[in-house]
C-alpha cells in the first residue's frame, strides 16, 4: 500500500471571486426593486379602481344646465348633485361676475365630509345672459 502523502495543491476556480459575488447581488436588488415598483403601481391602480374619482369638473358640468347664476358663496352636499358616487363629499362654490357682460366665474372646490381635506379645485367661466345683475352691472347686494 502506498500511504504517501499527497502534496498536490486543491483545483482553483471551484469558487466565487468577490467580484462576482458582488455582480450578482447587484443584480438581484435591481431585479427585487423593479418586482416592487411593479407591484406598488399596480397595488395603486387597483385602489383608484376602488371608487370612482370626484373630480370638480363633474359639478360643474351640472351647473352649466342652469339658465341662471347668481353671485354668492354656497356650499352642500356632494351626493344630492351625483348621487352614490358622491357619498362621502362636499361642496362649495364661489360665483362672481368676471365681466360687465353676464360672463360669471365658478370657483369649484369638493372636499372629503370626514376630515375636510381637498379632493379637487376648478375655476370655470360660464356665460350666462338670463343671470340677474350682478355686482359688475350695477347690482349692491350678492345672495
């Protein structure tokens, strides 16, 4: 038997450099990050799908079927104008007279019923010939 003791020197490249470890770590967080972003957008879509978005342009779009507007400050709830959709929301308008001629500025603002926050703001012009005398036109008192 021979028991002689071998002296050869372990095989190289059976391992990892530091160097590719660390491409390889890289990799995997730009791998992870990008999975996350995707997953936070869609998280996010799914929760705007949730309710349908207020926006002040929808109230405003029923204040253009008036024939009339006067000026003044009023304010309610979101719900007698949309019905379901609007749960949940107020409203508040601010109408003045932008010109001598019947052309009247709507400052829309929907707020959350709950802790008041704003949901949407729009600032529409209407024209409106039928509308009363406004401060413009020689009218002293607003509604």
């Amino acid at each position: 038997m021979n028991f002689a003791k071998n002296n050869q020197r372990p095989a190289r490249g059976r391992a990892f450099t530091l160097l590719e470890v660390m491409f390889a770590v890289v990799a995997f967080a730009i791998a992870t990050v990008s999975i996350l972003a995707l997953v936070s957008q869609s998280l996010d879509n799914a929760r705007r799908l949730q309710r349908p978005p207020i926006y002040a342009e929808m109230l405003a779009a029923q204040i253009s079927m008036t024939n009339q507007l006067l000026e003044g400050t009023s304010s309610g709830d979101l719900s007698d104008w949309l019905g379901d959709p609007g749960k949940g929301y107020t409203w508040t308008e601010d109408i003045a007279e932008e010109q001598s001629n019947k052309l009247f500025h709507v400052d829309i603002t929907i707020n959350k019923s709950d802790d008041k926050s704003v949901i949407s703001q729009a600032r529409v012009l209407f024209y409106k010939p039928q509308s009363p005398a406004g401060t413009l036109d020689g009218a002293t008192g607003l509604r």
